[in-house]
C-alpha cells in the first residue's frame, strides 16, 4: 500500500509565523504536490516537485515556496502565514503507469492562521 | 480558469437508487480521468479512472463514463448506499506532472 504521511494533522499559527508543513512517501515516487482545499475551490494546485531539488510553481503558489531534499520528502513552507492561508493543505504523490497516472493523498493538514 | 468542473456543488439521492456525478472539462489535452472521494478530516482516496482511449469503465456498482467530443465525463454509483456520501472530486490529468481537480460533489444517500 502506498502511504502519503503529513506530519501534522492540525496546527494553529499566528500571523507572520513561519510554518512548515512536512510530507514523507514511501513508494520511491518522483513526483509529489501539495495542494490547498477550499469550499467551493476544491483542490487548487500550489507547487509540484518531479525530482529532487527540482520544484515548479502551480496555480496559486503566492506566499508558499517548497523544499525537496530527498525525494521521500516534500516540504511546503509559509514564510509569513496570513490569514487567508486558513485552510485544509493537501501532500500527494503520483504513481505512474502505461495506463495512466494514479495520485495518492496524505491524510490532510488543517491550519489554522489567527 | 477552471479546466475541470463540477457544476453541482451537492446531490441527494434515496439509497438502492442510481447516484450520476458529472463533470466537464476544457482542456482537449487531457487524456487521463480519475475520481476521488473525500470524507471529511480525510485526504481524498482513488475511486475509479479512465483513459481518454476508453469511453467507459466499470468497477462493482461504479462506473465512469467519458464523452470526449463534450468534455464530459460521469460517475454511476448503482445502487447507492449511505456509505457512499462524501465529497467526489473529478480529475484530468495531460501529463505525468499535471493533474486538475473540480470543486467537488457532496453527495448524500438517504436510507
């Protein structure tokens, strides 16, 4: 089975902090994302990582960057969380083959930016 | 821009009926479908996929159905069951690196 892990299911931070959310897969997949869901947005794609050290920018990846040291590990990072970073963020990690591409999620991490 | 929509925000049904989840998409390179399901405080998990090849593939009382020339792609639940209410998320996918989400689907199944 494959297995996404997010380190922290539920964080409450305050404006201006520094935060950190972590990812581990365990399936040797090149490819992992982060994503934010939000009612009535559903899952908006913020930044993808195809390899190690290897990052590129998806539809909102404004006041977010990521890290990719091992390819078993994804990080997202808020430099300064904001309010409107409230919100459920979603790791995942693609399982490519011929037939097509199958993407696994992380349990979810709700934050929570007061 | 939303390259994959889900127009209905909510679906209610009678458990033993069928269930239809629809879903419409813009970009003509996508060639790969999928749908997830979402309980809540869960990350969603892989239901059922489609290649853009296939106009239809089942599995036990889910089915998904592709019509390529309308960018448009269901889900069949048959019959429905009560376990079956969460949110449904339609995806398309053009490359191994790309994949795009609707807004979602609540469903809910009345016993």
């Amino acid at each position: 089975d494959v297995k996404v892990t997010q380190s922290s299911r539920y964080l409450v931070k305050r404006t201006g902090e520094k935060v950190f959310l972590e990812c581990v897969q365990d399936m040797d997949h090149e490819n992992m994302f982060w994503y934010r869901q939000d009612p009535g947005l559903g899952l908006r794609l913020i930044y993808f990582s195809y390899d190690v050290k290897m990052k590129e920018k998806g539809d909102i990846p404004e006041g977010y960057s990521v890290s990719r040291e091992k390819k078993e590990r994804f990080s997202l990072i808020l430099e300064s969380a904001s309010t409107n970073q409230t919100s459920m963020y979603l790791c995942a990690s693609i399982h490519r083959s011929r037939s097509g591409n199958t993407i696994y999620f992380g349990e979810g991490s709700w934050l929570t930016v007061v | 821009d939303q390259q994959v929509k889900q127009n209905s925000p909510s679906l209610s049904v009678q458990e033993g009926r069928i269930s239809i989840l629809n879903c419409d998409y813009t970009n003509s390179m996508f060639d790969y479908f999928l749908w997830y399901k979402k309980y809540p405080a869960e990350g969603p998990t892989f239901l059922i996929s489609i290649s853009s090849i296939k106009d239809k593939n089942e599995d036990g009382r889910f089915t998904v159905f592709l019509n390529k020339s309308a960018k448009h792609l269901s889900l069949h639940i048959v019959p429905s069951q009560p376990g079956d209410s969460a949110v449904y998320f339609c995806a398309a996918s053009a490359g191994p690196s790309d994949m795009r989400f609707g807004a979602g689907t609540r469903l809910t199944v009345k016993p």
